[in-house]
C-alpha cells in the first residue's frame, strides 16, 4: 500500500501556507505475499521431470545351447556400430570377412529405417491390418496384444542384431533400438562385435576418409 508522509507546509509570499510535498512510501508486503502464492501454484501445477532410462531386455542362459532354436541366415540383418559416429554399417547374412560388403548408413529416416521397413515390410502391413481392427473394435485390446506378439515374433519375420565396440557412441546404439522399435523389428539382439567384423568396419572407415 502506498502511503504519503505529511511532513508539513510552509508559508510563501502573502502569509498563505502551501502544502509541502510529502514522502511516497510503498509497501510490498501484499506483492511479496503474492508472488510466494504464484510460485507455490506453478510448482504445484507443473511435472517435474522424470528420469529417463533405456531398458534392454536381454535373452535368458539356456542349460543346453544345441536346444535353442536355430535362425536362418538369410532374415539376418547386422547393424555395426563402430567408434566414430559415423562408423555406422549394416550387413545380411551370416559375415565372412572376405566377401561381405559393409554397406554405409546412418539413422535418418532415408538410412537404416528404410532398409528395416523393406526387410519388414510384410510384417508391418499384418501389424497394419491388425492396428485396423483394433481400431474398428473388430478385436478387443487383449486379443490385439495375443496376435501383435505371435505376429512379430514369427518364425518368418527378420531379425536384427546390433554390434558395438567397448568405444561404441551410447547414442548410436540408442538410435539404434529407436529404429527397431519404429519398424516393429521385436527380434533382436544386442551383442560384441567380433574382431573380424571390428577389422572390416576399421577398414572401410578409412577407405571412406581416403575416397570421400
């Protein structure tokens, strides 16, 4: 509130008194009050952000090897993820050091994704048509989650395995799971680079810095 300090008039010429200007005094206290009432509401109004984590999920030790299921080489696709950020390649197959081509890439939506959508592509129109009768109530949500996890899980959907180095850029192999996820690619692995494939990405990066 503000408040005027009368500090007294003074006589001028003719003996008439004339007021004298007092003090302007303002206090904040209302406004101070006010201002912890806007901070306690927005605190109170705004989610605090949450810790962000990356969960993998990786596959159980099994007590026999020779039991567990064996994979075609032909719905392979490997996904090497070397030093550099750049350092990103792709294979199909199984590798032999001296006839696979590690082919360049990177996480756009022109690189790996679309080599995922291709290698996926029946996969996801099935993904797509069971979207559809969700969508329509055709199926109810219990039933949709049965058919998605059999249907991406088929023994003829492609499967993906990413490959890093101890030097590997965290964030590559984040993008990496990202583009699994957006392509609907559900079998896949995550391990350790072999030396020869580690050999080759070493090579072609530098064939690539020599040929620009």
């Amino acid at each position: 509130m503000a408040e005027i300090i009368d500090g007294g008039g003074h006589e001028g010429k003719g003996g008439k008194k004339r007021p004298k200007k007092g003090h302007v005094h303002m206090d904040m206290t209302p406004m101070v009050d006010l201002a912890f009432l806007l901070l306690t509401f927005f605190i109170l109004a705004t989610s605090l952000n949450k810790p962000k984590a990356l969960e993998i999920i990786y596959p159980k030790e099994v007590e026999n090897p020779d039991e567990t299921t064996k994979l075609k080489d032909d719905l392979a696709t490997t996904i090497l993820i070397g030093e550099e950020d750049e350092d990103v390649y792709y294979y199909f197959g199984k590798f032999k050091p001296d006839t696979t081509e590690l082919i360049p890439t990177d996480f756009s939506k022109d690189g790996i994704r679309q080599v995922l959508l291709d290698r996926n592509k029946d996969i996801i129109e099935r993904v797509d048509q069971l979207k559809e009768k969700l969508s329509t109530k055709e199926i109810n949500d219990s039933i949709y989650k049965q058919q998605y996890a059999k249907l991406v899980n088929d023994s003829l959907a492609p499967f993906v395995i990413v490959k890093t180095i101890d030097k590997s850029p965290w964030r590559n192999v984040v993008n990496a799971i990202d583009e699994l996820n957006i392509t609907n690619v559900k079998k896949r692995a995550i391990i350790d680079m072999a030396e020869s494939e580690a050999i080759a990405v070493r090579q072609t990066s530098a064939e690539r810095k020599n040929n620009p």
